[in-house]
C-alpha cells in the first residue's frame, strides 16, 4: 500500500473521523482537514468543533457535518459517537495543549483511535498519564509532529540508517520566528492568546510550540536518544508569560552533542526550521522552508543536493511522495503523510493485520520525550543553565 | 467565498465530478484527483477512466467509485450520466492531448462543465473548434494551466496590474527539463511514449508539453498578447518524432519583447520553469521550483525577497493562500487552486449568480491562444526561423 | 610556475608595465591596476592615463608615476618608452573602445606586449587589422575577457574538455543587468556616456560591452565555434544610439545550439552573467555573482555542487585558485590571473622558453570572433532576426 | 582618503614593511601579502620568514627580498632594521600563535607598528602582557580579525549603529568548518599540525582558530559587550590535543543573549562563517562564503537583500567597496581593508595626522577579548558547562 488510497488494488472504506477544536477561526483544524483529504482515507463526519453548541454547530455547518452529530463537547461526542454502530473510528484533536490529555483519553478509553497535534500535553504529568492510557488502550496514538512526514527528511533518516554519516557527532536544531517579536498577544490575536496563556499552553512557550518540532525532527533523523541539556530560556517581550526563546546545549547518549535553538522574535525568520547533523562520513542538512532539498556531503567528496524525487532520493523518501521531482511538495503533503499513514495503521487495526514496519509515524513516546524536554529546558533555566538529565520515564 | 470550502458560511452541496483518463498507471489523473480533494469542493463518482471497460472498471474500483458509474468510454459516459438526475456537473479530461478536443465536446454540448488539461489541443483546427463549442455552451471550460494558481505568480500579475513595474519591456520565460535526455519512449515508459508521439501529442513535443506552460505564464502575468515570434525548434534525440528543445525570440503588441526556451534535454533541470519580467520601475522573477518566493526589485531599490503569507504579499495572493508563510505550499496546493476557482464559477452557475472577478482561470482562449503559440513556433522553425505572426483567431 | 610570483623558486624582475588610459574618474583602470598588482609580477612605471597631459600627469602623481614617465598620449608614450633601456615591456590599453585599435598597434609594432581591454575593437574592420599587427608583431596581446579567470569557468572548461558532459547540444547564455535602465548618460555619467556612444563604444552597445563577455565565455568552456545566429537587437531607451538589449539564438559548429541574451534595462540584476552548458551526459551552471561555485550534473545522478578548492574541483581550478575553498575569491582575483597569465607568457617570451600550455588567456582572435558577433548581431538584426553566419575570417 | 591608495590627490611614500613567518609552506603569509599589495600601500623589504637563516634566505629570494634584509630570526631583524634609516615602519607578524607576544613586543618596543595575526596570543597572561606593551609603545597594533574588512560587515554594523535594528535582542554566530574531520594532523599536514599543538597553539582548538573570529564578528557589528559565557568544548577526534567543537551559550552587558558554535568535524562545511542579529525593530543575517551580501528584514516588511555596490548599502560600506555590486569581491578584499585601514592609521602617524574615525581596524582590546573569550570557554567546559564572567581586564 502506498499513500495514496487511490494507488490500491481494491478499495478499504474511508475512515470515519471527528474532530476535537478546529471550529470557526481556529488555523491549525483545518490544516488537519486538509491533510486527512488529500489521500482520500478519511471521511470527517462529526465534531466538538467548538467550545460551546452553537459555535460547534455553526462550524459544523461550514464543513457539511450532519448538524446531530456536532456535538458540544468532546465528552458527549466521545460517548455519542461510541454508542452509533457507524461511529467514528478516529478522532483529531486540534485543541490547544491543555485539552489533549483530557480529549485523548476520552477517546482512546473507548476504542478510538486518536490523531492529536502537538505537544502531547501541557505538562509532564499529563504527558505521562496519556501514555499509560494509551499504553492500554486498543486504540491507536498517533502525535502530528508532522515535519517528520517530508520526504527528504525521511531520505536523511534512511541515510543515518543505513550508516551513510558514520557515527554521529553533532545534531544541529533550531527553528526561528519572528510573528512574537511584538506583544501581539495584547492585541487579542487568537494564535498568539493561547500560545502564551500556560493555562492553555503549558509550561513552555516556544520550547513547547516549536522547540519540541525541531527537537523532534532531530531525534527521528538522527535515532538518538537525548541523556541531558543545559538550557537558558528567556522571554523578552516584556508582560509574556512564557518563554519566547531557548538556547540549549545538548548531550546525547552515546555521545554526540547538540544545540537547540528556538525563537519567537527573531525578526525575518517564518518558519525557519533546520536540521544539521555531522557524523564520521558525511554530514546533511535540511531546511523546512525549502522542504525538497536536502544537502548531502560525504567527507572529501563534492556536496550534493539530494531532491524529492530525483536521482539520489531512496525508498524512504519515495513512499511518501506524490508526484515527480521539481514540483514541489509541502507543508499539507508532509501533513498528509501522516494522515495516510495513521490510516494504514488503522485499516491494519480493522482486520488486524500487521502494520507495514516503513510507517514510523509519531507516537505517543515521542510526545512524552518532547514534553520532557520542555520541562528540562525550563528547570535548567531555573537552575542558571544547570545540565538536567532528561527523563521521560 | 475563499478558496477552501471549508470557509465558507453555509456549506454548498458538493460538485459531482466525473473523469475521463487518468487510470491505473497515468500521472495526471491523480494529480488531478488530490487537486479537486484538497479544498473539499468535489465529490469523484463517476469515471470513464482507460480506454477499455475491464481497465475502467479496475481503476474505477481502486477510487471506490459505484461500478455502474465506471464508463467504457467518454462517449457513453457523456450520454448516460446526462440522462441521470445525480449525473455528474462536471468532468476532469486527463487523457493524451489528441482526446481533449472529442470529449470536451462531447460533455460540453451537454452541459456538463469541462476542467481539462493543457495543451488545449493537439493542434489549431481542433482548438478553435473547441472554442466554438466552448463558446455557445451553456457549461464552463476551465484549463489547467495550473502554474497559475500558485499565490506568488497571483502576486507577480496583481504587482503588474498595479503599475508596479511601469511600462513593461522584457517577459523572459524557459522551462528546462532533463527527463527526455535519452530516448526513454524507446523503453516503453508510458509517460514518454504518447508524449512523443504525435498522433497522441499533436504538432508539438517540449514546445506543446511545457513551452505552453511557459508560454501561459508568461501571459498570465504580464498580460500582454503576442505579435510575433521566430523559433529554432530542434529535436536532439535521436529517432524522435517531436521537437525536445525550442529557442524562440518574441515580439509582444505593445513593443514587449521576451525569450522563451523550453527544453526536455538539459540535464540537471528537473521542472525548471522560471518567468522574468523587466518593466521601467521594477523587475520580478518567479521559480516554479521555489514558488513560495517571488524576487520584486524596484529600480535604485534592493532586491526584495516576497514570500508568500509574507509581508508585502497582496490581496491576490492572499486569496488563494492556505497556510501561513514559511510553511511552504507546493505544486498540488496550486492545482488545487484552480480546482477551487472553477467551483466558485460552478457553484455560481447553479444559481445564476455572478462569479467573483478574482476567479482567473485559464479559459479555452488562453488555450487556443497556447495552441497557436505551438503552431506558431513550430511554422517559424520550418522557415528557418523567420518571425511568424501569432494568432489565436 | 604558478598563479603567485611569490611561489617560484627563484624570483624573475618584475615586469615593467605602463597604461594607456585609466586616469582619474575612470573605473576600469584601477580593476586592471589591482589585478596586475596582486600576484605581483608587474611594476607600473609609466602611463598615458588622460587624454591631456595635465590630466595623466595629474593621475599619474596619484599612482606615484615618476612625472617624466606620464605622458600625454599613447603615441608619445609608446615611442618614448621604446626608446628607453628600461622602458616598458607591456602596456595595459583601459580606453574606450575606439582606442583599442590604434593604441595596440602603437606598441605591438615597436615589440611591447599589450594587455587590452575587451571588446577588441570599436568595428570588425579595425578588429582584423589589428589581428594582422598582432599576428607579424614580436610582441603578444592579451585581450582581458577577465571571467575566464576564474577558477570554476576553468573548471567546467576542463569537464567540457575530458568529456564529461558527452556531446555538447545547448549552450545557455545570458548578461543582464539594469544600469542603463534609465538614460543615466544624459546626466552626463561618464562609464555611460562614452558606452552609448558609437563613436567610443562601436556598432554594438549592450552587445559589444557584456554581450561580448557572455558569448566569450561560453565559447571558452564549450570550446564551440559558433556557426551562424539570428538576432532581435534593441533599444528600449528614448535617445539612446545603441542598443542596451538583445536576443540571440545561436547555431554552432557540430550541431549544438544556444540562446544569448545581454540587456542593460533588467532591472534587479547587477552583473548576471550566467552560463548553462548541456551534454549528453552532464550539465554544468555557473553564475558571475556566486563564481566560487558550479553546478555538475551527471544524468541520472544527484545534483553537486563544486566549489573553488574543495573536493571535485581539478587540476585547471587549482592552479588558478589562490586560497582555500570557503574563503571565496572574486572578479579582481579573476582578473589577476589573466594579468599572471600573461605574466607567465611574457617572462618566458624574455628568455624564449616555451610556455605552459595551461596558460589558455584570451587572445586576438577570441578578440576578433567578440567583433565578429556583434556585427552579426547588428546584421541580423537590421534584417530582422535572419539567420547570419559569423566569420571572423 | 579611500581605500585605494591610488584615489589618493597626491601620493605618499608606500610604508615600508617587513614579514615574520610566512615563508615556503605557509598559509596565511601568502594571503598577507596579497592584502598588503592589493591597494598598493606598502612594499614589502625585510623579512624573517622562517625559523632557520637558510629557510628565510630562500624564502625571501622567492619574494625578490634583498638578501641582506633577509633575517634568521626576527629578534635580529627588529634590531637591525631599527637601526637602519630605510629600516621597516611596520612588520606583519604571521606565525603560529605562540610566537605573536615576543614578536609583536620585540617590534613595538622599537617604534615599529605591529599587523599581527589573530588570535592575539595563545593565552590570557601572553595577552594581557602584549596589550601593556602595546599601550605603551609609540607604535601601532592592528589585529588581522580580516572578516570585519568586507563590505556588507560594516554596512551590517552601521545599521546597528544607526538603530536600525533596535535594541539587540540575540547575537548568532556560528564557524563550522570539516578540515579536521579526521586526525589530519598525524599525517603531518603543516596547518594541521601547529593548530592542534598547545605548545604553539595555545589553550584553545577550534575556540582559538575559528571562534575568535566568530565571536570578534559578532561583537564588531553588535557593538555588544560579553559578560558570561555557558560552554561545552569538546574534541571528537581521538588522539586530538585540542578542541575541536564547542557549544556556548552567551549573556551580553544589557540583556542580549546569543549562541556561538564553532567546529572543525562539520563534514560539509568550508568556512562556514555566519552571524544573524536580532533586534526589536529588524534583524539581519551575514555569511561569509557569501560575503557581497546582506540579509535585512525590518519587522512586519519583505526581507531586503542589500548587496554590496548596490541600492541600500550605506556609507561604511561604501568605503571599503572597490568595484561596483554584481562583481563580487571576496576575501583578500576584505583581508586587504584591514591592510589599507592600518596604512591610513601609520601615514597619518607620520605627521602625526588624525585618524579618520571611519578607521576601525581591530586592535589589541579586540585581541585580548578575544583569547579572554577563548579562556572562559576553556574554563567554563571544566567547570561542566559553569556561567564564567568574561573579562579581559
């Protein structure tokens, strides 16, 4: 099976979906929506779009929902929809952090598989929990850390694989923004209000919103597991009540050594993800923005840029690409590819096949790994920068 | 109304799409399919989709489409889902270029909208009849020229329109490609083969497969018509029935000039289509590789860099814009635009209603003028590149 | 021998230099004093620098020229110096083009080696005369198309030369840039005014003065003899006598063929000089603005990107190439190592020893063939874009 | 005055100069000399260019270096051309770390103005000792920190200046390079082998070779002071005596933090030079391998790429630019700014003139910084990664 539906010998029946958040307003929903369409897996069928009924209902509108099956709250959606013997079978949760645990549970308690954004949780005690609801569930987990889902940084994780960069040496993170650099959130603007409330966000603000993206993307190209990090995090816009930068210095098992670097204000980068990472054979390099490169070298020999589809691009990569080399894929085409992933995994779970080993799609243990590096990086900085072992047990 | 339908206040019931082309093995067909899915505008259900009933149906069944509905050929496919009350509204032609003209034709008449892909024909005779029966029917006819649909090429058009670069003096187009470098039609590759057979193609190889694109583009954006052009088109393969390389000087009305090189032999060149325009205030140029960038220099100024969700991005391309900037947009999102832009006059036309004038896609003019820029270069060539008067009537 | 004087083994005497041309206001002249200071091979000892003799006396106190030795024009200059037991040995000529003529033939014919600015000539008349000065003279003339110099040019010269890219079929090259956009030399500019002068700058303007270059250049790493050309040549500038635009296509010995495009009115680019050369096995890119990289790709295989001094760049960079690989050299270096070049030829023209084949400076006839195309570009144009063969014969 | 000795209205005697190290073999000595030549200020006369009379003597003749002037150690030579009427006003100190203190004080303690090599010294005691006798002597000391010569560096620190950026929020920089990817330095390689040396290198590895100059950039055009640093050195090649890759966390005077990485195991990185800075208003990007230009975006508009000669580079650069933009200068360019600056600052020592405040070659505050810097890195990585005060008093 390959990702797009259409690509199968004989048709499996869509997958009937909910969501949890992403009603009128919101961004990241429909991102979500977008991303389950496009390899055709997925059937949205109801949702507890909004915080209150009519919000839910009006947005369920919007999206062609049956109005009796959107829903006021994802309590009432979950036991609902359990009930219905054409219920849904998965659920995305779209909400800001705080409510994944809460939503997650309530849904995989049930039997449904969940497709939650990230961070996992709004704080390690929660991320811990989930785990061990999802550890028992029968339900799939499925974390949207949804950069992992690029065919180049397959390609760079196929090529560490396959022992290409030799031993490891350094993971070179960051992922720069700018749209904080101001207190936007004073204004009012949806995004930024919650992002910056630790009610909703948690205990980081950058670290968690898009610290734990690049150190994920690190850890999944690079396979390694992080030992401790010496972290200084900062806020610099005067009245925030989270962290809008981090400078962490990283120390992995085995040792390789890395830095992280994650900003809200640093004027002229939008969305400036980057994975370096340097080992006794080559070295590689990708960068977000420009998703269908990626920079090989192999020591003493010339730098060559590997690209999604050409010459030099392996199996990884072309398993989760759409079309022909220099056509350019995206942001939504990364994030289908973990819909169409999840979806295999979960047509698997139908007749309980097993799932084919090339879907490494982000799980639960990695969304309490990120949420433990968000916790270190913070009680680092509380200690002046102290190295902190990471722990996600 | 935007360009995801989930945006929308009340949701409109979804456009009936059927296809005709695009079977197991095609490529476009596909593309196709993931452009209608993204903004959630179009429902598949029905398609006359190999050139036989058995491969029909077979491809039929991989999308899930209702078997009754899996047509032989356009013809009955045309003639029964007219008659049914739920027949399809509109139809997507993906087939080698010499069936475009037939099966537009055939649902046209009776008035089923056409989107279809470019060229328009495989040669003038077919498009300016096409036209004629474009032009008296009561149904659409969208073409996807669908490099127009990516949000810094709209840009690129709206900072033209605006007088932004003054007088226009230069529109320098190419479209370098390296996949026809050897004689792959000779080893069957399906893509290869009708591509350079001109009973499939029509007059034109590299000219008519991407110098239209070019060539489109080019227009799209300056919106200047053509006067005249001298070519040197050649084929370099040996054994090859089409042109695979063209050099062609272009005079616009207006007193424009551009050069356009399109080629399927320039190794290292993947879909390299770039447009440059030079006008007396500024310059802009687009790579289709990179299309979330869009150069901007005003003349005495420095360069700026316009990225797409960015600042000093417009109107026109906020329009048809997804995902914030730095979460890059590729290849299907533009098509997807396209797709989109046609429902909004779909949807429309149900009711009679007036298409918003934003809605920009390429009509059966802008084909019929590609196919005659074909035409052109190919007349041009035979007479030793004299300068050939380019008309589309 | 190498690039640096520094490194022989033992020191030759420097060479006694003069110039004609490059006083005070001009800007070519202290390009060429700095190229020939860098690797010190030569000494600037005397000068016609200015049309008057107060204004080269003048320049010349500036450059610390010994004021007997600053003469008031090439004739008295050449003659004098002729004269002298220490008298120059090589003369740079930085004048307008017109000037080349007489100025070469001055030296040459009293055995004094002449540097000379490009274009060659104002006219193809003087072009062959001084071709046939040149061919009898005992002294050697090095015509400076300076971007040979640099050290990726040769490196794709020398990939064209061991086959590397197979049978050579496209040959891409373009000059645009964008200070003439504006009739700057009514504001009395002076690197303008004497360019858009027939009288100063010859038949050709945009044409003559980078057009020249590009065509050069590509010439001298595809080693290709151009055939014919058609020509749409232009101006786009009210009042201005020469052209500051044209579009070439371009038919060469063999088969190949190629586009040339050089315009002074594209407004965002500086100096985009750019040359794309394709085989049948590779294609190569290689942009003026970024000289210390070159693009090389084998078809089939991923993209590389060589760069000066680093892994994959061979034995013609290396022996031009001053310092390591990261720290980038630029145009002065280019220009330098014509000037060393030539060094190298006239210090063995001291001694009579023969000299190092890889010493491949431009000579008179690259110079004649420059003249050659642009006349051609005129011709052809005047007759509307008809095909002309080019003869420098 | 200008950059180029020869814009200067009536010329001065070129300073005489003398060399220590740099003699067959070397590196640096070679790049030296380019950059004293380029703008034709000095003459090179003297020289102790070896460790032995035989070497230097023939090191010298490769040179044209009178023989007599050719010394054996450069405690001689400072003697001797001290005492001589035509002796040396100025020495360029080009040798391995450890020799920079007795050189430079043998040198100023006899009125001779001191170019010296960076870093300073190879430790604090050496430093702090050389800037007391640079402090007191009658002569001057410039630092070759050369990456503050190019062009878009000033133009980036005349922004700052210009409070264009703001207040500075986060100074990025880092230096990775891959040259000592393996232990080169058993093979013998000359560079490889002093570099990792303590004896000859001093305390640091890659903090003393590349990190100095990281950290010197970044605090040339910040303007900013260090205060703390946070470090993990470390040496990832076996058998190595010195670091060859640090992480450091930074804490400026006034709040401002940054980053430093600097490497040598970086497989795929040349000199990979790069300095970001972002302030409340604007940020800005620099890389050296690609120097000519400036990455400049002000918060809320479209990133500007100011180019060196072109539309939106200021004054600072404007004087240490020589040709116009699109010809790309490079490093010797900028190596011979620092050269020319110091020739500004030694003939305006003659006539005991002002120095024009434009001049902002590095001194020996900037050296002591600097091996300070490299102190605490070395001291804070003991301590695990400890916040150690920076202090170079």
């Amino acid at each position: 099976m390959t990702i797009e539906a259409s690509k199968s010998e004989q048709r499996a029946a869509k997958i009937r979906l909910g969501m949890v958040g992403g009603g009128q307003g919101a961004f990241i929903g429909a991102v979500h929506r977008m991303a389950a369409r496009l390899d055709d897996h997925y059937d949205l069928v109801a949702g507890a779009l909004s915080s209150t009924p009519e919000k839910s209902l009006a947005s369920g509108r919007d999206l062609g929902l049956d109005p009796t099956r959107c829903y006021g709250s994802f309590e009432e959606m979950a036991e609902k929809e359990a009930a219905r013997p054409d219920g849904i079978e998965a659920v995305s949760i779209v909400t800001p952090n705080h409510m994944h645990y809460p939503a997650a549970k309530a849904f995989l308690e049930r039997g449904i598989h969940v497709i939650c954004d990230k961070p996992l949780t709004s704080n390690l005690d929660d991320a811990k929990k989930l785990k061990e609801v999802a550890d028992k569930a029968k339900a799939l987990f499925i974390l949207t850390h949804n950069y992992t889902g690029y065919p180049m940084v397959r390609h760079a994780r196929e090529l560490v694989q396959n022992g290409e960069l030799g031993e490891i040496r350094l993971v070179q993170m960051e992922y720069p923004q700018d749209w904080l650099a101001e207190p936007v959130e004073q204004t009012g603007a949806k995004q930024a209000v919650w992002r910056t409330d630790p009610a909703q966000s948690g205990v980081g603000g950058s670290t968690g919103d898009i610290g734990t993206h690049a150190y994920n993307l690190g850890s999944f190209i690079s396979g390694l597991e992080l030992e401790e990090l010496a972290a200084d995090v900062h806020t610099f816009v005067e009245g925030r009540r989270l962290d809008d930068n981090a400078h962490v210095m990283l120390r992995f098992q085995g040792g390789a050594k890395g830095l992280l670097w994650c900003s809200q204000v640093a004027t002229g980068n939008e969305n400036g993800l980057k994975v370096r990472i340097y080992g006794t054979k080559a070295g590689i390099e990708w960068t977000q923005a420009d998703p269908n490169y990626l920079w090989y070298t192999k020591l003493g020999e010339p730098k060559q840029l590997i690209t999604r589809g050409g010459a030099g691009a392996g199996g990884a990569a072309a398993r989760v690409t759409r079309i022909p080399g220099g056509h350019p894929e995206g942001y939504l085409e990364a994030f289908a590819t973990i819909y169409s992933e999840a979806a295999q995994a979960i047509l698997a779970a139908r007749t309980g096949a097993a799932v084919d080993p090339d879907v490494v799609y982000p799980t639960v243990d990695d969304g309490v790994k990120g949420v433990a590096f968000v916790t270190a990086c913070i009680e680092s900085s509380k200690q002046n920068g102290a190295w902190v072992r990471v722990s996600s047990r």
